[in-house]
C-alpha cells in the first residue's frame, strides 16, 4: 500500500512540470486523483497514459482564474471519488515586466493565475475536506517569495503573497483538522524553463552552469524531486507540520 492509499486528491497545473510530476507520485501512492490544466491535449494524454497503467486518474479543463471552473473542478473530485482529503494548488504563469513596464491587465491577469487561483481552490476545497474529516492543502509557492528574481516583479510578487496565504489558511483551519502548507522550489528544470531557454538562444547546458553557480548542490533540480516533497506535506508523514514554506532549492536561498 501506498502512502496515498484511500485518499482522493486534486492537483492544478497538472499537465506538466511539478504538476504532472506530483500527479504521477500521488498515483504512484495508491491516491485517486482528479487534476487540472488549460492545456487540454497534455492533460488527456497524461490522464490516459496513467489510466492505461491501472491508476484513477481524471483531468478536467479548468482556468483557475475564473472562480465557477475552480469549484466545478473541485466538486468533480468529489463526485468522481466520493471525498477530497488532498488539494495542490500548483498552476502559475509568469511575466518578465518591471513595474514601470506592467500595466493594470497585466496585474489582474497574473494575480488571477497565481493568487486568486490558489484562493479558490482552497475556497473551494476547505468544506469538502471538512466533510472528510480533515485534509492537507500544499500551495506551490517559489524561492521567489523570499528572494527577487530581477526582471521577475509580478511572479514575486504572487508568491509572496501565496506563502502569507498559506499561513494564514493554516491558523484559520487547523480547527478543521486541515493543514495547509508551501513548497518553494528554487531553479527546477521544467519544460517551461526549456522552452524560456531556447527562446533566449541558449542551452540546456547554460542553465545547469547558472544553477551551479547559485545553489550549493551544483546544479538545477527535477520535478520529481519537488514532487517527492509535495508528497511528504500531503501525507500522514507531515501530520504535525502545517503553516510551514519547505524550499527546495539545493541550497540556493542559503548562499
């Protein structure tokens, strides 16, 4: 049995990257789950793959800026599965804008992304789990939260704001036997740092040198190593953390 066994579980963003990492090591677990993306033809292909290999899992196209797709996608958990113990809210967006450079829109539509996304899930998912008798929430956050990024203002400036969310969710539901706690990856190779980095006219080499540079273990990690770590504050293994940032960053943050 998996450390997952029973649970049900809902991961945003989980097409790709730490997503579609976590959503594999959860059902990996034993755990059902139901996760969400924009990107339709990746969340049916990985949902069919993990079908195809025995495991439950259900994606549902779902744009976490708009509150009414959020809850749609949080009761599919519970009525493909019957209960919702476990909430990753893991999809974001980025813009390389100084705020000299950002306009109104541009706030609204990342703020809607990677802030009021994470709100709503929780929003949505906190009475399911209460109904469940309890469950844990892992927000996504970054490195990001703590330490600018240059050029990186806005993306900043949500995951600071996710990591006080966090905390604040923890203390208002521990009564709910809910914990809620944050991951905060540092540089991670994901495809869309591969993407960003062909767009830059560089290669997958210039990126592992620039994290060697800046992290003690010398060199970028994976989203399975995040996803290891997801998976620890999801779990029973985390039953008294809660309202705590795990950075995994190889030591960037340290330095």
């Amino acid at each position: 049995m998996g450390q997952l066994s029973g649970k049900v579980a809902a991961v945003t963003g989980g097409a790709s990257g730490i997503g579609e990492a976590t959503v594999r090591r959860f059902i990996a677990e034993g755990a059902q789950v139901v996760f969400a993306d924009r990107d339709v033809a990746r969340g049916q292909d990985v949902a069919a793959e993990l079908e195809a290999r025995g495991g439950q899992a259900v994606f549902i196209e779902t744009h976490v800026e708009q509150e009414a797709e959020v809850t749609a996608f949080i009761q599919s958990a519970v009525d493909h599965f019957g209960q919702l113990n476990i909430l990753v809210n893991n999809a974001g967006i980025r813009m390389y804008q100084t705020v000299v450079e950002a306009s109104a829109e541009s706030w609204n539509t990342i703020l809607g992304v990677n802030l009021m996304g994470y709100v709503f899930g929780a929003k949505a998912a906190i009475p399911a789990m209460r109904q469940a008798g309890g469950g844990s929430i892992v927000n996504i956050a970054s490195v990001r939260s703590i330490v600018a990024g240059g050029n990186n203002l806005q993306y900043d400036t949500t995951k600071a704001a996710v990591a006080g969310l966090t905390r604040g969710l923890a203390l208002d539901h521990a009564v709910d036997g809910i914990r809620v706690n944050a991951v905060c990856p540092g540089p991670i190779l994901t495809p869309f740092h591969e993407r960003r980095i062909a767009a830059a006219g560089k290669t997958l080499d210039d990126y592992r040198a620039e994290a060697s540079a800046r992290t003690m273990l010398k060199r970028p990690g994976t989203p399975q190593e995040v996803a290891a770590c997801v998976l620890f504050l999801a779990s029973e293994e985390a039953s008294y953390v809660t309202g705590t940032c795990l950075f995994v960053d190889g030591g960037f943050t340290a330095l």
